[in-house]
C-alpha cells in the first residue's frame, strides 16, 4: 500500500478500531524481503464502514488479516477502544487472548463472481 499517503488519526471519541504504522513484510528465500504492507494508518469510528480497495496484489487482504492478527504484524499497533477502559492493544494479546477478542470483529471479503 506503499503510496497512498496518511491520514489524521481523530482523537479518541467515538473511534472502535484505530490502526497505527502497519507493516506487513515477509521474507523470501534468505535475504530478501517482501513489503506488503507499509506504514497504514487509519481509524474507524461507531456507526463507519470501511471499504479496502485497490489493485490486485496490493496488501488489502493482508492488512485485514493484520487487524485480526492472521498473522501478526511486523510492526504498528491495532487496537480497538482507544482511549477507553477497555482499550484493547491486538498487537500485545497472548494467542488465549486474542482467541477471545476476535469474535468482537468482522471481515466480509468480496465475492468477484457475484460482483461481475
């Protein structure tokens, strides 16, 4: 997703799901490296829906299965509440953890035969 600029975080109020600094990389073969994702940042607030889009090969699949921590991330944070009691940083849950935080999120993956 390298390129497609940042955003202002909003504070606090109202935010569900704020994403700081994603990195996504994966290695490949011994010394080299995949850049999937790079440096996304972005918050969803109560009542928002989010719509990843972009080109075939781009990371949007990776950086939903980031949020949930499918895999882990290389770097960033994801956290859900910010700023409340019950802020909740994914990036620091234990797998027993994150197991039960997990049902409290949703991805729906667009179906390309329907879409047509």
């Amino acid at each position: 997703m390298a390129g497609s600029g940042t955003v202002q975080l909003r504070d606090d109020a109202d935010v569900l799901l704020r994403v700081e600094n994603l990195v996504m990389e994966f290695p490949v073969g011994r010394h080299q490296v995949v850049h999937a994702v790079s440096d996304v940042s972005f918050d969803v607030r109560r009542g928002e829906t989010l719509g990843i889009v972009g080109e075939s090969g781009c990371g949007k699949s990776t950086t939903a299965r980031a949020l949930v921590q499918l895999p882990r991330p290389t770097s960033g944070r994801v956290v859900l509440d910010p700023g409340s009691d019950l802020e909740i940083d994914m990036t620091t849950l234990s797998g027993s953890s994150l197991r039960q935080v997990r049902p409290r999120m949703q991805m729906i993956f667009q179906d390309p035969i329907s879409s047509l």
